[in-house]
C-alpha cells in the first residue's frame, strides 16, 4: 500500500499550526501558574480586608450561622458582598477548617478561577472573529498582565466574577439565552455588579426585537437576581455608625459618607483612574510618569474604540453595553477604580490596543511606501514603538519575577511579626473584648476576636478634606461606642493602604495620644491600648 508522503506531511503542518495556539496560552500561563502555585500560602492574604471578609462569611457559611460577618459585634448580615464565592469557599472550609491552613485550598481555587478567566477571554476573543493565533495572543495578553497576575494572588471574588461575565457573553454571542441567564444570575451572585449584564442583554435583544431569548433570558436570571435583593433588603442591620455601612451597604456607605454631594469630584477623579488602570494594563505602572498618563489616555480611546468595532464585527451589542455601564458606575463610586475592578474589561482593552496597532502597521507601511518625509516619521514611530515594546516586556517581567515576590515575602515577614502579637492577645484579652485593628479580618480569623477597622471617610479623599480624612481617630469616641471597642491595636504599617506616610503617621499618633487610651502592651512596633471607660 502506497502512503502519500506529501498528504501526511500537509496534515503533520496543519496539526503543528492548530497547535500552537495551544503552545503560546500555555507559555502565557505559565508565570502567572508559577507565581500562584508557589505561594499557596497566599502572602498577600488580609492587606486589602475584601479576602479576609469573604472568607469569614464563608466560616459562617459552614457552620451554619448564616450569611454574617462574624467577626463584627453584632455579627451583623453580610449585604454588601455577594455569596458565591463564599459559598465555594465554605467547602474548603468544612473540609480544612482552621486559619491559616486552610488558606492552600483558597489559593488553589483563585488559581482555578485566573485560569478559568484567560481561558475563556481566549473562547471570547474567537467569538469576536479574530483568528485562532490572535484569539491566543489576546489572551496571552491578559494572562501576563503584571497587574492581572498580581491580583490573582489576593481571593477576592473578582476572577470568578470576571470568569462568569466572559462565559455570559460567549452564551449571548451563540444566542443560548437560557444558558446567559443562568450565568448571569452566577455573575450576580459573584459581584453585585453582576446586575449589569442585565440591562445589556436586554437592550440586545429589544433593539433585535427576540421577545422570546427576552423571556428565556429571564427564567433563571429574574429569580435569583430578584430574590437576593430581597433576601438582602430584609436583613440589613440596623443603620448606625457609618463603618458599619461600610461594612455592610454599597450604597448606603456612599450616601452616609456624603458621596452624592461630591459627585463633581469624584467622577473626574475616578475617569483618571479608569484611565490609569486600562493602562496599568499594559504596564503596571504606565500612569506615573507624564508620557505614561498620556499612553493611558490613548489605550482608554482605544477601548472605546474597540467596543465599537468588536460590535460592527459580531453585530452583538451587549459587552460594550455592559462595559459602558460597568466603567460609568466605578465612576460615581466612592473609592478609586483599579486594575483588578475593570478585570471584565480586560477584554475589550486587549481587543482595542490590537487593532489600533493593527492601524498603525497598515499607515506605518503606506508611509514606508511614499517615501520622503513620511518614510522618516514612519521609521521614527516604529523605532520608538518597537523600544516602547522592549521596555514594557522587561520592565512587566521584573515586576512579575521579582517585585511581586519581593512584595510577598515581605508581608510573610509582616504576618509572622502580627501572628506573634496575636498570639498574645488571643492569650491575654478577654474574649468578649472588641478590637480596634487596621487588619481586622486577619485579628479575627488568628484569635477569634471581634474586630474593626477604623475606616476613613473615602469621600474626604476626593475633597481633600483631611479633618474628614482623620475624623475617625481624632475623634474616635463615636466610632468606639457604636461598636463597643476595648482595645486597639496599632502597628508600624498600619493604615498605608488608606493613607500617604504623612498624614499616616497623623492618624496613628492621634490614636496613641488620646486621653481616654492607655498603653496595655508594646513588642516590635506594635503597641495594644486599652480604651479608658470600657
């Protein structure tokens, strides 16, 4: 029998080529696959309160106590975070319970959840007809973000939530409404933001006139959506403090906070700031110097560009809908949007900055073809793009290999020294005793401890209003009474994530220097005061 050598060797080049989609995603993956897997102790774990919340509602969730935030007096309902991702991570739990060692299963499920995301932003870039190597390149884009990396290493909910809006849209894009809405309810149930989707499919299919995908749509999405807000409505606390909002209530903190009123400065300030992290994108800290802040502002344009043009080649309207209204909420909230909140968008700023570059090769080689002046500029800007590129992979992968794990190690260093102060007040305090702590979460989870963090009115920020900035420790008696504090603990980088160094230190020696404090304790820069009448 005669093998055709020539047909075989087609075929061989032809798996080889539908392979290295395959390859290049899997090389992508791998510095960020390294980085998580290699740090399942997860470092990062408590800096930014969102995790530590997420996985005290997720102990509630195993033992049985309900949906609450044990580690407040009170142990108040949790409305303001969604509960799916506790919910998963309350399998862990019941699985590995105790702090920390449970912490390895919550790092492998925010590795699965980073995985998940890049994987289907591929699926997604295919779906919006770019070719098998693009749709990998895309996707390869993302999944080395210094940023995306980084933030994967902290389990807050918003790779799940970013994984479930992508999946949405591939359900949409191939017209499975039953499907979407089922999604979109696991969407919702992953972030409140989730209800956004909502408004964005429907506006599709109204404008297509498809009143029966509408109503498909609907079947699994209303339920679950509507029932969550009504879950939520009946079991909000009681209103008091305005941390406790904060703790609780999305929108009640902005109003308590006095958010409405400071609308005209916080939306500019948040549209820098959506700016900022599509470029952070690129390069993590594309944003800090002038030329930066000016590239940032082009891959902002280049987003909307980009979801125009994704809709003229799908003909599907709802992710840049969704994107749209996503971008113009994280502009009136009262904190400042980053990398990891725009996490949905990812997508739509790798579709953008592609094809404007796309649009620079196609005028760089006319420009190259009429010669004279135009050829100069246009061997200018390609060598000044081609070193801008060089720049950007070296200056990411030291983030990546060394900034990163330099970062981890020294917060490993930081919860040894804070797992020794616990240690001693889990031994010393009394168990009723509640705890003023800039890391609240991590206070609670070690000892048991009820827990508070003297949280700063954001608003103030925006207003640069310092007095309302330190209101809540030049004045803490409010805020001590309303939750019935004992004791504070203050460390010696306490509060750095709320505060510059400066007025840090202000809001830590208002704190030691008031009267009604007294020192209890004091080991390695970290002191526990007692509050006088309690």
């Amino acid at each position: 029998m005669l093998v055709d050598t020539e047909a075989v060797t087609v075929e061989s080049r032809r798996r080889q080529r539908a392979m290295l989609p395959i390859v290049l995603l899997l090389f992508a993956l791998a510095p960020g696959l390294w980085l998580l897997l290699s740090n399942l102790d997860l470092p990062l774990f408590g800096i930014y309160q969102d995790d530590g919340l997420l996985l005290i509602n997720a102990k509630s969730l195993s033992e049985g106590r309900g949906f609450r935030i044990l580690s407040l007096p009170g142990e108040p309902h949790q409305t303001k975070y969604q509960p799916l991702l506790p919910l998963l991570q309350s399998a862990a739990w019941s699985a590995t319970p105790g702090f920390p060692s449970i912490l390895p299963a919550i790092g492998l499920l925010q590795t699965a959840t980073f995985v998940a995301f890049v994987l289907l932003a591929a699926a997604f870039f295919r779906r919006a007809k770019f070719s098998a190597m693009e749709s990998a390149g895309l996707a390869a884009f993302l999944a080395c973000s210094p940023l995306v990396i980084y933030w994967a290493a902290v389990p807050t909910a918003d790779y799940l939530f970013a994984a479930l809006v992508i999946a949405t849209f591939l359900a949409t894009g191939r017209q499975q409404w039953l499907l979407a809405g089922a999604l979109t309810a696991g969407a919702y149930l992953a972030k409140s933001a989730g209800v956004l989707i909502v408004p964005a499919v429907l506006a599709a299919l109204m404008l297509q006139r498809n009143w029966g995908g509408l109503q498909r749509y609907l079947l699994p999405a209303a339920p679950v959506i509507g029932g969550w807000m009504l879950w939520t409505a009946g079991h909000k606390a009681a209103e008091g403090h305005a941390v406790l909002s904060y703790y609780t209530d999305y929108a009640g903190y902005l109003i308590r906070s006095g958010g409405l009123s400071a609308m005209a400065d916080i939306v500019p300030a948040n549209a820098v700031s959506l700016f900022t992290a599509a470029g952070s994108l690129l390069v993590h800290d594309l944003a800090d110097s002038l030329p930066g802040r000016f590239l940032s502002i082009l891959v902002a344009a280049a987003t909307v560009t980009g979801g125009v043009r994704f809709a003229r080649r799908t003909g599907a309207v709802e992710y840049p809908i969704f994107c749209a209204l996503l971008a113009a909420v994280l502009c009136m909230w009262n904190f400042s949007p980053s990398a990891r909140l725009i996490l949905p968008l990812g997508p739509l700023v790798a579709i953008g900055v592609y094809l404007e570059g796309q649009n620079f090769r196609i005028l760089a080689r006319k420009a190259l073809q009429d010669g004279g002046a135009n050829r100069a500029v246009a061997w200018v800007l390609i060598t000044l793009v081609i070193l801008g590129g060089v720049y950007a992979i070296q200056h990411n992968a030291s983030f990546i290999s060394q900034t990163i794990p330099g970062v981890m190690s020294q917060n490993r260093t930081k919860a040894r020294e804070t797992a020794t102060i616990h240690g001693w007040m889990a031994q010393h305090l009394p168990p009723s005793s509640v705890v003023m702590a800039s890391e609240d979460t991590l206070l609670y989870l070690r000892t048991g401890l009820r827990s508070v963090r003297p949280v700063p009115n954001s608003v103030a920020f925006y207003r640069q209003d310092r007095a309302g900035m330190l209101e809540n420790f030049a004045h803490p008696e409010s805020l001590e009474q309303a939750f019935g504090i004992t004791h504070l603990l203050i460390g010696p980088t306490d509060l750095s994530t709320d505060f510059d160094l400066a007025d840090q230190r202000e809001a830590v020696r208002l704190l030691r220097q008031n009267p009604r404090h007294r020192l209890l304790y004091e080991d390695s820069g970290y002191s526990i005061l007692t509050v006088a009448d309690r």
